[in-house]
C-alpha cells in the first residue's frame, strides 16, 4: 500500500472505509505534522502530540469533504492550524519566549550535532519562537515545510496579502537580529 497515491488512499478510505489506507496517510504526514505542531506550541511534546492526533481525528471524520484540488496535506496542515487556533483560544496558549522556558532550551541543547546543532540554526528557532503564533506558523510553513505562499494562504485561511505581509515583516525581523548576532559572534 505504500506506493498507492495519496488520492487513491482517501477514495478507499471513503468509499470503502478502509482503516489500512487512512492508516497508510497517517504514517505518510505524521512525522511532519507532530514537527510542525511543536514549532506552534514553543516545543511542547506532549501538546504537540495531542493536537497532532486531534488532527488526524478531525481529519477521518471529514475525509469525505477533501477535494482533490489541493495537496493532501495542505489540507490536512489546514485542519490541523484550525485545531493549534482551537486550543489557543481554549487555553491562551503561553507565547514566552524560548529563553523563559527551560524545557525548549534543554530540547535545543539536546538536538543531534549537524545543522540542528549549530550556533545560527539555535539562534534562529530562538527568534521563531518569539514570533506571534500566526507570523511564526506562515514562517514554519515556509521555510520548514517549502510550501507555496497561496498554500500557506489555504493551510492557514488567511487572506494571501496577509501571508506576504508575515513573510516580508518576519524576514525583516530575523535578519535584523540575526545581523546583531552576527556582529557580537564575529
């Protein structure tokens, strides 16, 4: 089942309810799912894998709703930003910054050596995590994910002038820290 395209997999798992084939997406977009909803929470696991499976619920029970026109996993993306947004507004999720939160600066210290370790990718999840969640998911979406601005615009339900603002605006600031870091490191 695993070089079934993604369309033929949401027919069955429709049309036939084959629990193998929403399975098989699951295990396609799980991993960057759980990755994209730990940026949205400051790096909290726990959260992040509660909203990742409250994604993949929400998303089995509106399967029959995907159209076609977009990729799987804009879609998927979408339902599960609309559930991180749910839980915002539940919770008031703590926007701290990640040098307030010990727990995201362990995860940092802790990172595998390569590009994840080094100095300019710490200093960069640093500035992210201070971003205001919706400037800092159009970035994660961007830069972490490679999607399109008119993806992101349909992931996130924003208008596509206002995913060009965060892009521009949020560039803008992390290259502007990132030059005074560059400065005091050289």
């Amino acid at each position: 089942m695993n070089k079934l395209d993604e369309a033929v997999l949401v027919e069955l798992a429709v049309s036939n309810n084959d629990q193998r084939a929403f399975t098989e997406l699951v295990n396609r977009h799980q991993s960057n799912l759980r990755y994209s909803m730990r940026q949205l929470t400051n790096w909290n696991e726990d959260l992040a894998d509660d909203l990742a499976q409250e994604t993949f619920i929400q998303a089995f029970k509106e399967l029959h709703r995907f159209r076609k026109e977009a990729k799987f996993s804009s879609w998927l993306y979408r339902i599960g930003y609309n559930v991180f947004l749910q839980h915002v507004r539940k919770r008031q999720l703590d926007t701290q910054s990640i040098d307030e939160n010990p727990y995201i600066a362990n995860q940092i210290a802790e990172a595998p050596h390569g590009e994840e370790d080094s100095p300019l990718h710490q200093k960069v999840a640093k500035l992210l995590a201070m971003l205001e969640p919706e400037r800092r998911s159009v970035l994660h979406l961007l830069l972490h994910r490679q999607n399109t601005q008119q993806e992101i615009s349909d992931i996130m339900g924003i208008p596509l002038g206002t995913v060009k603002t965060h892009i521009n605006r949020g560039r803008a600031a992390l290259q502007q820290s990132l030059h005074g870091w560059q400065e005091k490191t050289a």
